[in-house]
C-alpha cells in the first residue's frame, strides 16, 4: 500500500471520529461552537468613558510618589489630587533635589514650581496614550473576563475610537445577560486605603468638600450606603499590584476572595501595616468600601483577603474580575440587541438546505460526467467536509452563518481540483497515452494550476482574516480548512486510490473509469 493511499485513509478516519461529537451533538468530545447568528445570543455597543481612565492615572502616580517620598523619608504636605493634577508641598527646601530627581523619572508630566510648593498635570501626549490604553485595555479585560466565566467564543472588538462590539453567542435568560453585563461593566478597580482615625468619628456630620479640603473622601459601605468611611484620599497601593485573586470561605464558611500582590505591593502593603498598627485599612473596590478590619500586626507576604457576605456566584464573578484587570475607563451601554435561537434555527435550517442541495448537484454531475473517477472525487469531497467539521472542532472554532456559507463555497472548490486532474487525465488518454502515464503526467500537469489557484484563494482567506470582523473572520476560517483539507484529499488522496486502483483499469473500460468516449472502439 502506498504513502497516499494511507495518508489519505488516516486523514479520513481523523474526520469521521472527531466530527462525530459535533454531528450528533454528544456530551462528550470537542464540538464546534456555534456563533451568535446561528445559537441566539448578545449583541451589545459599549462607549468607554477616557475621561475617568485620566483622573485614574493621576492616582496611580500620586500613590506611587507618596510612596517613593516616604521611602527617601521626604516629608511632603498637602498631598492633593484633582481630576487634573497632583499638588504637594515638602516642609524641606533640601529635599528638593531627592524630589526633582524622583519626579524625573516619571515621563509625560508637566511640573510647575512655586516655592516649595508643586504641581504636576499630565502632558497631552500622555492623556492621548492613557485614552487609547484604556480603550485597548478595555477590549482586553473584557474578553478575558468572559473567557473566564465559562461563554464559549465571545466576540469582542474595538469599533471606531471608543467603542467595544460585545456578542455573546450562548446567552438566552435574563439571568444570564444581567450576569454577563455585570461582569463586563464591573471597573473591578481596587485600593487599599488608610481610614482616617483622627476625623472618622465626624463622618456623618462633615460635606465631602471638607472631607477633600484634609485630603480625605467619603465612602459608602458596598451592602449599606448610610455607613460611612472617611479615608485617605491618595490609597496605599491599588490593584495594578494585583497578581491573583480566588474564592475561598472563612471560619464562618462565608465566601471570600482571597487576593495576592506582587513584590511592589507586598513591600508597601508589609510597610504600611507595620507603622499602622492599630488602625483601620479600608478595602475598597469601584468606590465602596468592602470592610475595613483593624490592623492587628504588621502583614507580611503580600496576601490580603475580601470580606462582604458575598454569595459564591457574587465572590467568582468578583475574584474574574479582579484576575483579568481592572478597567482604567468604566463603559456604559449605547445599544443591546438580544437575537433569538429560533432566527438562528432557520439560518441552520436555510444552510443546510444549501449545503445538501449543492453537495448533491456536485455528486450526481460527477458520477454522470466521469463515471468511476466521479466516484473518487466524491468520496475525496466527503472526506474533506468531514476533516472541516473535525480541525474547526478540535480547535474550538466558532461556526456563524457566513462560515456555513465557506462549507458550502468549498464544496464547489473542493471538487474543483479533481475536476482539473480528471480533465488532464482524459486529455492524454485521448492522445494514446498509457494508463499509468496519463494518471502520472496529469496529477503533475493540474498541480501548477491546483496551487496557483489554491494560493490565491487563500492569501484571500488570510487577508479577510486579519481585518475582518467576528463573522468573516468566521467565513475566512471556513476556506482556510476546506482549502487545505482539499488539497489534500484532492492531490494526495485521489492519487493514492488511483494508484491503488491501477491494475484494475483496463484499457478497454476506459469510458467506465474516466468517462472517456470511444471512436469506433477505440480511445
């Protein structure tokens, strides 16, 4: 037996039991996911709000800088941060260099001095990067978010300057969809902040401008909004030092997230715990203050851990949150459009007609027109559609309705190369060529056109690949597989039935085996 012949054998029993979980939709094995357009799902238009994803970054360089004061033991005053700048104060004209030289290393801000007092306020091509970082960012945080709440192939993508298309294929109750907004509108932005002890007691009875005018804010209890926390504006450290965040249960069995920090944060949080020993550290995440236990001994190692009468469901969807990142920027709404699983039934129902319908025109016009060959054609055309259905299975690859529509394109092209070799093949019959010649001569004689038409097909597929959206990504997948699946089953399979075959083609029966028509009984 031959290389072809077995290469061809094996690719077809790959086909057939990798395929069957998808064909008969079993519990177990890989199946292919079906797309937004053929299961019903979400489809939703999100705006990034940039503005927020700023006075975010004026934050973060705000902790950061406190902390490197504190580490040189620059002693600063006024520490106060705005939507749109830093200002501070050092008690110690001598310092000034240690602090010039700490605020060199910061690129894209702009400083202004008056005495010992500073301002900083971020540079344009700074507020231009943080805008698109947070739009990028965006993208990439909800996609794993969504990865790791269990939806299968989740479309999202960047559209225009600040919006993010969001289709969730899978999502059929509301439950479900109040799940999933919630999970992707969740800024899931944490901090650790000093309570303020000294004025704590006068929560209730102060306006937030006092509040900011001691550089303290006023937060909401996440279960009670009437309890009040007064903290510490500028936070200890926030959750870019996040490295893992996990569900785990307490003595009492409730549900916590247990989250880790990485050298940086373990380092300021083990510092701050030391020299506050005694007093109350605010675990806060998108403005709310989770609990805010006392501070019993310095806290080494760099694990904290989240409290709040947290539900199971409530603490993973928090803990994905905290894992994938932060959203420098929140995102609102702009449109929702729920899509039915009975629309996407018909488009089954239509392409499947498509497809059987055009599978069977291929097959009846090749047995009538080459016979035998037509035979081996199509058995090469059924291996192929069953290789498709197994490389998108085994890969996890989402089908939609214009990837049904690349099955049913490649169907034509599948069968086009053995249309092309059949032809070759017939053509140096026709001139009194040998049987075994003319198959050899017209493989080599159809390879070059084969490839020249495959390659262009396929840098095609690529093309639409890398810039298409979700669904001719889809549509590019489709052709990507059928093209290579083809060239195998086509060239290399039909090859090796043929020479499998080759004793048994008799020169007198070539109308039987290629179609080929007599003249006065002979070729």
């Amino acid at each position: 037996m031959n290389y072809r012949i077995i290469l061809f054998v094996l690719a077809f029993a790959f086909g057939i039991i990798f395929s069957i979980p998808s064909l008969t939709q079993s519990e177990s094995g890989k199946k292919i996911t079906l797309g937004l357009d053929l299961q019903g799902g979400l489809h939703m238009l999100l705006g990034v709000k940039t503005e927020v994803a700023l006075h975010s970054k004026i934050k973060s360089i705000s902790t950061a800088l406190q902390y490197a004061f504190e580490d040189q033991e620059i002693i600063i005053d006024k520490l106060t941060v705005s939507k749109r700048d830093i200002t501070f104060e050092i008690l110690d004209e001598d310092d000034a260099a240690a602090v010039e030289k700490i605020l060199s290393e910061y690129e894209g801000l702009n400083l202004q001095k008056r005495d010992l007092t500073y301002n900083l306020t971020m540079s344009q091509k700074l507020k231009t990067e943080t805008r698109k970082n947070a739009i990028s960012q965006a993208v990439d945080t909800i996609r794993n978010r969504l990865n790791q709440f269990g939806l299968a192939e989740p479309t999202v993508a960047k559209q225009g300057e600040e919006k993010i298309l969001v289709e969730l294929p899978g999502i059929k109750t509301q439950q479900e969809e109040r799940r999933a907004r919630e999970l992707i509108s969740k800024a899931a932005h944490l901090e650790l902040m000093a309570v303020d002890e000294e004025r704590a007691a006068r929560v209730y009875n102060m306006s937030a401008a006092e509040a900011r005018s001691y550089g303290d804010l006023i937060l909401p209890d996440v279960k009670n909004e009437q309890q009040k926390y007064l903290v510490k504006e500028v936070p200890i450290l926030d959750g870019s030092m996040l490295t893992d965040a996990k569900v785990g249960f307490d003595q009492q069995n409730q549900a916590v997230i247990n989250f880790s920090l990485n050298s940086k944060g373990s380092a300021i949080f083990g510092d701050f715990t030391a020299k506050n020993v005694g007093n109350r550290l605010a675990i806060v995440m998108d403005g709310k203050v989770y609990s805010a236990p006392n501070i019993r001994e310095r806290i080494g190692g760099g694990h904290g851990q989240i409290s709040g009468n947290f539900t199971p469901q409530e603490a993973h969807d928090i803990a994905i949150a905290l894992r994938s990142g932060a959203l420098l920027a929140p995102v609102y709404l702009m449109e929702k459009r729920s899509v039915g699983p009975s629309l996407g039934a018909d488009s089954i129902k239509a392409s499947s007609i498509a497809l059987v319908v055009g599978f069977l025109a291929v097959v009846v016009f090749m047995v009538l027109y080459y016979n035998l060959a037509g035979i081996i054609a199509n058995l090469a055309l059924i291996a192929n559609l069953f290789i498709i259905i197994a490389v998108m299975a085994m890969f996890g690859t989402t089908l939609t309705l214009p990837g049904m529509a690349g099955i049913v394109l490649t169907v034509g092209m599948a069968v086009d190369a053995n249309v092309i070799i059949s032809e070759r093949i017939r053509e140096l019959l026709y001139q009194g060529m040998s049987v075994t010649k003319a198959i050899e001569q017209g493989y080599k004689n159809a390879l070059s056109t084969i490839w020249d038409a495959n390659i262009t097909t396929l840098i095609a597929a690529v093309i639409l690949y890398a810039y298409g959206s979700g669904p001719i990504k889809g549509f590019a997948i489709t052709i990507t597989i059928g093209i290579l699946a083809s060239m195998l089953t086509a060239i290399v399979g039909t090859h090796g039935i043929y020479q499998t075959l080759l004793p048994r083609i008799r020169k007198e029966k070539l109308g039987l085996w290629f179609g080929v028509r007599s003249k006065n009984g002979t070729v």
